[in-house]
C-alpha cells in the first residue's frame, strides 16, 4: 500500500466486513445466543420495533434516493393511473365476458373496456418521451416512473421498455398479492412499505405527471400534487390530465371553483390532454424544449 492510499483509506473496517466478523465461528455461549449480540444492523426483531419507525422512515427514503442516484436519473415523467383498465387486447375479451353478466356487473366491464384506449396512450407517451433519450448535466430526464403496478402503470413501464429505456416502479406492500409488472427496470424497481414515503419519491425528481383515470390511489396522488402545487409547496410543472370526459364526471371542478372553496385560477394548473402527442407538446412547450 502506498503512503497516499495510506492518507485515504478508511481506518475504520466497513459495516460489511465488521458483519463477516460477527458471522465467524464464535463461541455457543449464553451470551453469544441472545439476540442482544446481534450487531442492530442486522437485528431484524429490533429494526421492526415500534420505536424504530423514525429510522425505517430515513432507509426508506434514503435507499431509493440512493439507487436512483446511482442509476443516474436526473428527472422523471411520472405516470398515474388504474390499476383495472384493461390493455386493448384484452378489452374485446372483457366485452364479450360481460355479454353473460347482470346489467350492472355489464356496465363496470364495458365502462372499463371504453377507457382501454388510455392503456394505448400511456403506453404511447411512456415510448415517446423515452426516445427522445435527454440527457443534461450526465442524468438522464424525463425517466418514466410509475406505481409498479398493472394496468397503466404496467402500460408506462411496457412503452419505456419497448423504447429499450429503463423505467422506474414505485411497488407499496400491500395485504392483498400483488407484484411489479414485468416491464419495470429490475435495478429501479423499488418497494415501500410507507405510502408517504412512496409518494415523497414520486414527487422529488417529477418534472412533468400525466395522470390517467383512476380510483381513490389516482385521486389520492392528483389532488396532493395539486395541493403541492397550489400552495406554493412545489413548483410549477405540467400536470397532463387524460380523460376530460372521465374527469368532468367524476369531479365537478368548476362547481369547486363557483363554490369558492379554490380559485378559478387554481384550474389552470391542470393541462387537459387526450393523447401522448398533446402531452409531450405540453411539456416541450413549458421546457421550451424543441426536439
């Protein structure tokens, strides 16, 4: 070793190899057994203790911080949306399914089915923005992200994966079974066990949201974006909302605004799109960005 390598080399061992040390054959002992011996890195029971969750909060942010950093994302395009509309191979199958249902059970399917076209368009920006291929100050921009899911999360990481770009899913641990889909980056598909610090990296890196229909999660993203936004907690960026005739529906924003409990102003936040192409036009128009 060399007198510099002397001067930068850490004189403490790393937590890694204190770990080796810990594996090594020790002695059976009383004291050896008890879990108090374990290192608290490695002590499971003790990292999942109740008095713990300040420092589960501070991995769980730092560890995706950490990844996306070194995976070299400077910015993403994020994308919300269902988790139930079907991909348009699978609408016409749905259709025909719900031919021997009851009337109600019908609707919901053929209400599905009608909204499959934003699984075509999600897919569509997702490949678009992600051949365009930005690339400022060495981190890649605009990488599409999304909640990890089906669906039209599945629909953004396919149409970034078929533009052979990586993408990022956001997974929550849920009670109920449910996986990242297969399109998601494996090396950027990250899980969180707090909806609040999954929606935190949602937001860190966004420098545009397309949001697509959805149901109480989309709602629960759209309006705290927009609250962000609206009350001077985050910038303004694009918020690319597909589906106007879905949105109107469910939503009366004009009522919020005649009620006065917003701004008329405050619906100028929103950029109401139809298509991948109003969407990109959108975003290269707020970046003045001309490719």
């Amino acid at each position: 070793m060399s007198p510099e390598d002397e001067l930068t080399d850490h004189k403490f061992y790393h937590a890694d190899t204190e770990a080796q040390f810990a594996e090594k054959a020790v002695p059976s002992t009383p004291q050896t057994r008890h879990p108090a011996y374990k290192l608290a890195f490695q002590d499971t029971d003790f990292l999942l203790r109740e008095e713990l969750r300040p420092v589960r909060f501070q991995l769980e942010l730092l560890k995706a911080e950490t990844l996306l950093d070194e995976a070299g994302v400077g910015s993403t395009l994020v994308m919300y949306g269902s988790a139930r509309i079907p991909p348009p191979e699978a609408a016409e199958a749905a259709l025909k399914q719900a031919e021997t249902l009851p009337e109600d059970e019908a609707l919901v399917i053929r209400n599905l089915a009608a909204k499959s076209k934003y699984y075509g368009e999600a897919h569509k920006l997702a490949r678009l923005v992600s051949e365009k291929s930005i690339v400022e100050d060495g981190k890649r921009q605009f990488v599409v992200c999304s909640g990890g899911g089906p669906s039209i999360m599945e629909a953004a990481n396919r149409g970034a994966s078929d533009a052979g770009a990586e993408s990022i899913g956001l997974n929550i641990i849920l009670p109920h079974e449910q996986a990242p889909n297969p399109y998601v980056t494996p090396y950027l598909s990250l899980n969180f066990h707090y909806f609040a610090l999954r929606k935190m990296h949602f937001l860190l890196r966004a420098r545009a949201v397309a949001v697509f229909p959805g149901g109480f999660g989309t709602f629960d993203e759209f309006f705290e974006l927009l609250t962000l936004v609206q009350t001077g907690k985050m910038k303004p960026l694009p918020i690319l909302l597909f589906g106007k005739d879905f949105w109107t529906r469910v939503v009366d924003f004009d009522a919020l605004a005649e009620e006065g409990v917003i701004s008329r102003r405050d619906l100028d936040l929103i950029t109401w799109c139809e298509t991948a192409e109003d969407a990109w036009a959108a975003i290269a128009g707020f970046y003045k960005i001309k490719n």
